[in-house]
C-alpha cells in the first residue's frame, strides 16, 4: 500500500528525524489527504486542515514501540505521559492547547471504535491503549483540532485514528521483545525489566476475512510516588525511633522537605486478545466486527529508605529524623493489588462503491468487565500477610456508541457527509471496607458514585470544490446533552442529582487555495462544546449535614473556539507547514480552590476564559543530502495564559498548566539498502506548571512537571523475508525528568520478530 499524507512538517532539532507519513513525495493539492490503496485513514480526509500520520513500516524501522501510543512518540504538538509499559491509567494525550491534566480533550480511535475513556477528566482517565498492540497497527492518523463535523467537542484536541490490520492473505507474525531500565533517584538504585511476546495470525478467503493478534506483557515499572514529610512540620524533641536515611531535598514550590521512600511501584502483568472478522456481502458492502478482551494484574509496592540503629527498615509509627518526631501514617507506604478484564465489541456495516451514495452503520461497546483495586490500610511489614484495607470496584462501567452516516457525491464538485451519533457513559463505583485487603471480602461502605451522560448528535458538512484553485468545508454540528441517574454516596447516607439536559450547536468551516503548484494556503474554525464527565458531576463527598462537598452537578461545558492558518510549501525533497493556531475556551474544567466564597478545598470548577495562540513548524524530506537518509523535524511555539477566573484570581495571567511554551521534536533514519534502519530521535519540552497560579515552579521534583530533552536511537535489521531483529535505546541521554511521577531512564530493549 502506498500512502501520501497532507504536510507533515518543519524542522528544527538538528539534522534529526523521519516520522514518514510518506515514503514518495506527496500528492500537494488543496491541503487534502490522498490515499491510493484498499486501507484509507476513516478521517475526514477532505477537510483541508492539518492532519499527520505514521504507518506500520515507519513505525517499525524508527521507534522503540512497547505500546500502542509509542506510534504518536514525534509528531508535532502531541505527548503522552506514559509512565512505565503497559501504563493503562495515567498515559494521558497532551496536544497544542491542553494539557497532561486534559484527557478529555481529545479522541482516540481504533478502527472507528471509541478509545477514549470520557467517565472522567485527567491523568486517570487515559485512552485504553491496551486495546491495541503496535503489531496490530498498520497505520496511525492525527487530525489536529475541531474542524469536522462528524466529531464531538471532545475532538478541540486533536482525533486519533489507529487502522489495524486486515490481510490480503494467509499472514504470521511472532514478535519477543525484552526491556533493561537501570533507575537511580534518591536513595533508590535498581534496574527494572520488562518482557513481552505477541503472536497474530490473519487470512482472506473469497468473501472472508480475519485477524487474531495474542499478546502479552510483563514488566516492572520504576517508582512512581514518594512519601515526604515537612521539616517544620516536625516537633523538636527526642520522641520516636530515631531513623537514617531520609533524603533531603526541594518540592515544587522549592520548600524543604524530607523524601522517606518510594510508593506505587507496579510489577504489571497484562495479557490482551483481539480478534477481527470481515465479510464482503457483496462487491460493495462489508460487514466487520471486533472483538477485544484486555487484562491487567498489577501490584503495587512502597520501599523505605529509613533505617533504626539496628538497621531494620522502618514503615510506621512515631519516628525522630535529626531531632523533630513525625508520625507515619499506615498508609504513607502503600500497597495495592488491581484485577481487570476489560471487554470491548465492535460491528460495521458500510458500502464503498465511491460512486453517488455510500453508507455506514456502527456501534460498540467498552465494558468494564472486571476492575476492582485493593489497597491496604494496615501498615508495613504486617500489611504482606492481609489486615483491614478498602476495595473499589468498578465492574458494569463502561461506554457504548451507535452511528449511521451517509456520503453523498451529486458531482465532482461536491462531497456531502451527515449522519446521525449517539455516545452513553455509565460510571459505577463503589467503594468498601475490607478486614483483609489481600483476599477479604467487601464490607462496610465507605462511598460510592454513580451516574450517566449521553450525548446524541446530528451533522453535516459539505466539501466544495466551487473553482479550480478553491475549496471549502462548511459543517455544522446539533448535540443534546444529558447527565441523568447521577448519586453520590458516603457511608450512610445518598445524595441523588436531579437529570440534566443541554443544546449546543457548533459551526466548522475551512479553506483551502492552491497559490501555485507548489504553495498551499488554508485557514480553518471550528466551535467545540466539551461536556462534563459523569465523575467531574457525580465523584465527590458528602458532609455530616448531608450536603455535597467536592464536586458540582451543575458544572457548565468547556466552549471552545479554535482557528488555524496554514500555509505548505512543496520542496524538491519533501514538505515545509507553517502553522497558526489560536484557541479561545470558556468555562474550562479545572479543580481549584474558589478564593470568592472563601473555600479552603479545591473543587472542579469552571475557569472563565483561557486564550492561546501559537506557532506550529514541520518539516519532512526523502533521500536528503545522501540517499536513503529521511528526516523529519517540528518545532511548536505557545502561549497559553488564565485569562479571568473570578473565582481564583491568583491565577489570572498565569501560564495554563502543563502548557510549555516551546517543544520540538526530531527523527533521521538512514536506510542505506532494504536491510538496514539506523534511526537517532530527540525531544525537547520547555518549564511548564502543574497549578493554575504557577505557584510551582520546581520542575524537578516529584509533583512538579520539568522541561527535558531526550534522544533515542535504534537499530532495524532484516535478516532475511522471515526473520528481523532491532536494538534501541530511549532516553539515550538519561535525562532525569518529570511530570508529576518521574519518567523513565535510560531503558535498553531488543526485539527478534518473525514474518510468514
């Protein structure tokens, strides 16, 4: 398959990089997306706006791929915060204008399956990745912003779209991988390892077809959590066992403090399947379904680094550090046991004749079959053998999706789409007292949360060639949203909220004029109305009065309005994209203290209005300065500011958080022959804040968010048809960055994968 993908980039970072969303130079026409071959993007492709993508050979030959978002490692503007392998609930999407803290501003999709995790907002609410191995995929797509009708405001990000593979014929593939992160921070020096093994088997015959990929992961995360305590908040005096081995050091508002060990370090067993099936009912209509299952088994423990004078280690109690005394809490080290299976379906029905009238029929279903964490409340060393604890279960959460939509052709001049969604999210969550954390069963509760929104929508939009150097994109957008069955529970008593219903109407239009064979200018706008999540609504408290603390059922949407100007340049070895981009959002979701009614706790609240405005450089070329030699290159520029939030004026011109101001990535792999990939990547992120009164400026300490730079290397080698190996390095530099938890070292892997 060959395939040409709109612009990807401008360069900075030296003479770095090669994401190859194209291997020949592309098809430079109107800012669209041209695809040749039977496997196009499901993206908007005719919307002449900024879209970027990898495919399944580039991602091969230049990126250390543990994880399905490894595949968005370098494209321009995107992050994810994936702390170790197999990092199923913190591995959030970061795009241009939001943040770590943002899961809910983007979406990610697998074969048109709904990805994202909208029960909530933030680092625990990440996409379920799992559900997708980097053998699967055969192609990653990235539209940058709001500007298509057919998504919801969830997309004012970005929309990922994962294709996985379908085959032509009888195809097989095994693929072994080992991992070897050395780790040194504070008092902790140790080396974590990782193992992963995959299988897939996929065939067409007449009609049929199908796909099976079976994997498994095993691997042991470095420490994500440190137990401190405050110096003045230690009472002079000799009570307490006297104890060694806290490490002094700064927190992220540069105040003293005391690191006393580690916590939530994951030993993470993961074990997914996932099958396809796909029928040609006829010459021009397809039937597919997807079936996935997805188990997670992970264990979380705390190390301490005190020592009495006997040398026995130290976990509780009252204990005295260079004469003050401070009590240890139970759980300041704790321990947790997670048991999931996930379960996920998906049925299509489409037409792709590509003449007057094609058609499609869709929906799915993410269950949260089994998720249930235990955690101890009982304090080390005797909290190993079981003792009193809390479990939470969140089995029957989930979410499901229906779609139809039609693409109308009346001439060459027009392509219309329309069509009709429907998204439902269900949170169930209970959680209980246990008098053994290990194996016990549930007990008393402690607080549970509940509810449902539901989001149907209608829309159109309509791709208007109206001369031979113009085109345009109108849309519109009609969604009613409602969050109904919502409670909110505490030990004894239940607050029920009453339902909610909403309308919004959101506009998109782009422009597209062709200056001349080799230049391409377009400008886009997009309206975005982000919904509440059921736990922004419903996850909160309950006070002795019985009234609801800690969270807000009336919250109002974000509304965002974003805007892009773009302008391509076709160079004799690859592509050159300029981008402006500007983006103003009201009533953005954020948990922050409400200074106005004199409130002590922070609470998800509305932020009156954010701005931000940026600049966004790519570059891409084949066969530069010698040939065989691909680089690709990005250097964004932001300025994203608070600007009113009359409940937190603190805040008010400060940076919004895990915004940075400059970042730029950069990939060159040099392919000498068909055997041999030598590929050398770096990244590079500027300070950011994690608090919306950037009253944190320590990067570099655990809770804080960093600058870094980090490089990467690999080394692809295909033995013969059958057989290929690679060896890498992430993070080559062993730079010692963060982002609220520390991300990884210097990790060593190797691979051995075999092709039939």
């Amino acid at each position: 398959m060959k395939t040409t993908i709109t612009p990807m980039a401008l360069a900075l970072l030296a003479a770095f990089s090669t994401l190859a969303c194209a291997q020949e130079a592309p098809i430079h026409m109107l800012g669209t997306v041209t695809i040749v071959g039977n496997r196009p993007t499901s993206l908007p492709s005719q919307i002449p706006t900024t879209i970027e993508g990898i495919t399944h050979h580039d991602i091969e030959q230049s990126i250390n791929a543990t994880d399905a978002e490894d595949a968005l490692k370098y494209l321009p503007s995107l992050l994810v915060r994936k702390r170790y392998i197999g990092d199923y609930n913190h591995a959030v999407l970061s795009t241009r204008a939001s943040g770590t803290g943002n899961s809910a501003r983007s979406m990610v999709y697998a074969d048109g399956i709904l990805l994202s995790n909208y029960l909530g907002n933030g680092a625990s609410f990440a996409p379920r990745w799992g559900m997708v191995s980097p053998e699967q995929v055969e192609r990653v797509d990235v539209l940058y912003g709001p500007f298509s009708a057919a998504y919801g405001g969830n997309s004012v990000g970005a929309v990922v779209d994962y294709m996985t593979r379908m085959p032509t014929k009888f195809e097989a593939h095994a693929k072994l991988a080992l991992t070897h992160q050395p780790f040194k921070l504070y008092n902790t020096s140790d080396t974590y390892q990782g193992k992963q093994a995959s299988i897939s088997l996929g065939d067409r015959q007449g009609g049929w077809s199908w796909y099976v990929d079976v994997g498994h992961t095993d691997s042991d995360g470095q420490p994500l959590t440190f137990p401190t305590k405050a110096p003045a908040a230690g009472k002079p005096g000799s009570a307490g066992i006297a104890v060694t081995g806290a490490v002094a050091g700064l927190d992220r508002a540069n105040n003293p403090w005391l690191i006393l060990g580690t916590a939530t370090q994951y030993h993470t067993v993961q074990d997914q399947f996932k099958a396809k099936l796909a029928y040609d009912i006829s010459p021009t209509v397809r039937a597919s379904y997807t079936f996935g299952l997805w188990r997670n088994d992970s264990k979380g423990r705390p190390q301490t680094y005190l020592r009495d004078a006997a040398g026995n280690p130290v976990y509780s109690g009252a204990v005295n550090i260079e004469g003050r005394s401070y009590t240890l809490a139970p759980t300041d080290f704790n321990l947790s046991n997670e048991d999931i299976q996930h379960v996920m379906h998906g049925l299509t029905v489409k037409s792709h004749t590509k003449g007057v009238f094609d058609w499609e029929i869709a929906a799915s279903l993410y269950d949260y079959d089994k998720d249930v964490l235990r955690a101890a409340t009982v304090a080390l060393p005797a909290a190993l053998s079981g003792g009193a604890g809390r479990i939470v279960n969140q089995g029957g959460t989930g979410w499901n999706t229906l779609s139809g939509k039609g693409v109308w052709r009346p001439n060459v001049e027009h392509i219309a789409e329309f069509g009709y969604q429907r998204q439902a999210y269900k949170l169930a969550s209970i959680e209980n007292a246990a008098s053994n954390w290990i194996d016990g069963a549930p007990g008393e509760r402690n607080a549970a949360f509940t509810g449902k929104t539901e989001i149907n929508s209608l829309y159109a939009q309509d791709c208007w060639r109206f001369a031979s150097l113009w085109k345009t994109v109108l849309g519109v957008r009609f969604e009613r949203w409602t969050a109904h069955d919502g409670a909110t529970s505490n030990r004894a008593k239940t607050a029920a909220h009453p339902e909610r219903s909403e309308n919004f109407v959101s506009p998109k239009a782009a422009l597209a004029y062709q200056a001349s064979d080799d230049w391409v200018l377009k400008a886009s706008l997009g309206r975005a109305v982000r919904m509440p999540t059921v736990s922004e609504l419903y996850q909160g408290g309950i006070n002795a009065a019985g009234d609801l603390i800690n969270n807000d059922p009336n919250l109002k949407p974000e509304k965002s309005w974003t805007t892009e100007l773009t302008a391509e340049r076709r160079l004799a070895a690859g592509l050159l994209r300029l981008t402006a981009f500007g983006e103003r959002t009201q009533d953005a979701l954020y948990s922050q203290t409400n200074t106005l009614a004199g409130s002590v706790v922070s609470t998800v609240q509305n932020v009156d209005r954010i701005n931000t405005k940026g600049l966004e450089a790519a570059y891409t070329a084949d066969d530069v300065w010698v040939r065989g030699l691909t680089l690709n290159s990005s250097v964004t520029w932001t300025d994203s500011k608070i600007d009113r939030n009359d409940k937190f004026a603190a805040s008010v011109g400060k940076w919004q958080p895990r915004i940075p101001e400059w970042r730029a990535t950069g990939v060159a792999t040099y392919a000498p022959n068909d055997k041999l990939a030598l590929t050398l990547a770096a990244r590079y992120s500027g300070s950011q804040y994690s608090t919306l009164d950037n009253t944190d400026p320590n990067g570099f300490a655990y809770m804080g968010a960093s600058k870094y730079f980090t490089t990467d290397v690999r080394v692809h080698y295909r033995i013969n048809r059958q057989w290929s190996a690679a060896v890498g390095i992430d993070n080559l530099n062993n730079y010692k960055y963060w982002n609220f938890h520390p991300y990884p070292q210097r990790t060593y892997v190797a691979e051995l994968k075999f092709d039939l």
